[in-house]
C-alpha cells in the first residue's frame, strides 16, 4: 500500500478528504483510534493531562476535530471523562466506559444540537469492546472513534478490533511515569500497523496507521 505524504497546514476541504473513512468502510463498522504521543509513547504531559501535549498543536487540533467530524460516535472511558472534564459533543454521540458507573453529572446535560450520550457500565465488571460495539450498533452508530485512555483502548487493539489509529507525534520527550499510549502490561504478539498517511504540520507528525 502506498504512503501519502504531505506538509500541513492543509485547508479544511483537504483535511476532510485526508482523514475521509475510506470507502469501503462506510457500509460497516470502522473503528479508529485517536490519540496524541510524545517521543516517548507517553500519553500526557507534565501536566498530568493530553493538554499538556497538544498545547500549540496546530495540525493536532485540526486532526482531531476532523477524525471526529466523521465519527457517529467517540468513546470515551471515564477516567478520560474525570481527568479531561469531557461533556456532551456537539452533533457527535458519546459511549463513555466504566466498570464503577462513577460518571460526573456533567455529561448526561446536553444542550441543544449535542449529540446523544451513552453509559456503559460494566457494573463492576469489565466492558469488553464487543460489548461496546454491540451496543453503539444497535444504535446504527458505525463510525467509531475511540479517544482513549490508553487502559480502555490496549484491549481493543488486543482484540483486533481497531481499524486505524490517527496518531499525532509531538517532538518531544515527557518521562517520568504517566501513562503510555498503550499501557506496559499489554502484549502483542507482533509489531502492528502500517502507515498510509503521514503529514508534517509544524513539527508535528500526524500518522494514519492500519491495524488491520
Ligand atoms: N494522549 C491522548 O491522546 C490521550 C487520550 C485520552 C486520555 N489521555 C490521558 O490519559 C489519562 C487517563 O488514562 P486512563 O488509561 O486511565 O484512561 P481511561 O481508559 O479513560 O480510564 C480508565 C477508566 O475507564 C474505565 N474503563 C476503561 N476500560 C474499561 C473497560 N474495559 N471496562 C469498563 N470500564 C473501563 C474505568 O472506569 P471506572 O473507574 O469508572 O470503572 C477505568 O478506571 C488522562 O490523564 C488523560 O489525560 C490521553
């Protein structure tokens, strides 16, 4: 497969067809992974949070907002929901993730053109992503985007149920112990993904990578 290269900043049109959900996926569930990473894998900054990362990312901010204008829905699993203060997404639906059912009030309170909002709660126990994907496809939602952490998202990678992954590259180095793209203990059993996108935009690299 060929890669397609490019130097950003690109215009909305052509951010729009760069981050298209190719077209033979629109007839079926296709799910993406939407994440920013430092040199280092780590997936926050010293801030604790994405925001200490992608602070001053041009080409960041567009892809996000790209790789969710194609979604029908982003999920979300709660710690993102209580570290980032997420709350319901205009004209997108949202699947938040808990095992507790520990959801602040804040995202069930939609106003005029949000999308819908879904719990779904594991009550106690672990959600598998079959059981996500079950339950946003009764809900004709195909277009999946999941937006982290890195705990919820490893199983679905695991589980070779992840389409692509749209990951920005910042060039810089966070150490310490915050959380990785995808967490240490996960294990596969191979080197996964190939890139069909790379676009350099301020420094950044914003990768489209195949996992399957
Ligand atoms: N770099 C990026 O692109 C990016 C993206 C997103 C988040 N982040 C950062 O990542 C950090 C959070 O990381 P994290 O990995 O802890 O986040 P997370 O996956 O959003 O949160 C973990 C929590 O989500 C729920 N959860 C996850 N998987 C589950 C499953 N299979 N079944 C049931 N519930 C599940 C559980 O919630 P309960 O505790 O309610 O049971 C679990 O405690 C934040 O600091 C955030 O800023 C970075």
């Amino acid at each position: 497969m060929d890669v397609r290269t490019a130097t950003g900043p690109l215009d909305a049109d052509r951010l729009a067809e760069w981050y298209a959900v190719p077209p033979e996926a629109r007839d079926r569930t296709w799910v993406r992974g939407s994440f920013i990473t430092s040199l280092d894998g780590r997936a926050t900054g010293p801030g604790g949070l994405s925001g200490g990362l992608n602070a001053g990312s041009e080409g960041d901010h567009a892809a996000f907002h790209h790789v969710r204008e194609q979604a029908d829905v982003v999920v979300v699993g709660a710690g993102t929901i209580r570290s980032e203060g997420y709350g319901p997404l205009p004209r997108v639906n949202l699947a938040v993730v808990t095992r507790s059912g520990d959801v602040p009030d804040k995202v069930l309170d939609r106003s005029p053109g949000d999308g819908e909002v879904v719990v779904i709660s594991g009550d106690g126990a672990e959600v598998t992503p079959r059981q996500v994907l079950d339950e946003v496809g009764r809900r004709g939602w195909r277009s999946v985007v999941i937006e982290g952490g890195p705990s919820l998202f490893a199983p679905w990678v695991r589980a070779g149920l992840v389409d692509e992954l749209c990951v920005t590259v910042r060039p810089v180095l966070v150490g310490g112990d915050g959380p990785l793209l995808v967490p240490a203990s996960a294990r596969f059993d191979d080197l996964v993904g190939r890139a069909t996108h790379v676009l350099v935009w301020g420094g950044d690299v914003l990768v489209r990578t195949r996992l399957r």
